[in-house]
C-alpha cells in the first residue's frame, strides 16, 4: 500500500535538519520510497519532507514515520500520514 508521509519541520531547526540528514537518508535505503524529497521554503531552504511510502499496512507506514531519524531527533512541527492512491506517475 502506498502512504504520503508529509511532516513540516520546526522553525528554526536547518541546522538540526542538515546534522540529521545523513542518518535519515541511510533510514530511507532500507525502504521502498518510490518518491520523496525535502520541502523548500520561500529562499530554497530545506522545510520539510515528503516521501511516498510502500509498505503493508498503515502500522508499518506509522512506525516508519515515528523512527524516521529526523522525527527522532524531534525535528518536525507536525507530521501527517495518508494513505495514498496513485493514479499517474512519472515514468
């Protein structure tokens, strides 16, 4: 099943972003993230993620979340997961 992790970071947290981006990118190899990147803000600084997600079940996609090193590190403000249905996608 697909799902939308969409989490908003901190004010203030670049620095804590950038410090935890190497643990979160190896987080992410371990999973099947068919697309995702950081949110920018108005000057192109990183805000923000949004990953699409294949896992199981909604459990798995929450745990995901919740482990994420950046949401260990408390960097996010807010997360939201939704499951999501495809209906296009880049080839």
């Amino acid at each position: 099943m697909l799902f939308v992790i969409h989490a908003i970071d901190k004010p203030n947290s670049l620095e804590l972003r950038t410090s935890t981006r190497p643990a979160h990118l190896e987080y992410l190899a371990g999973f099947d993230t068919p697309v995702g990147g950081p949110l920018l803000d108005a000057e192109g600084n990183m805000c923000g993620s949004c990953i699409v997600l294949d896992v199981a079940d909604r459990a798995e996609a929450d745990a995901f979340a919740a482990n994420d090193p950046y949401a260990r590190a408390g960097l996010f403000a807010s997360v939201a997961v939704h499951e999501f249905m495809k209906v296009s996608w880049p080839q």
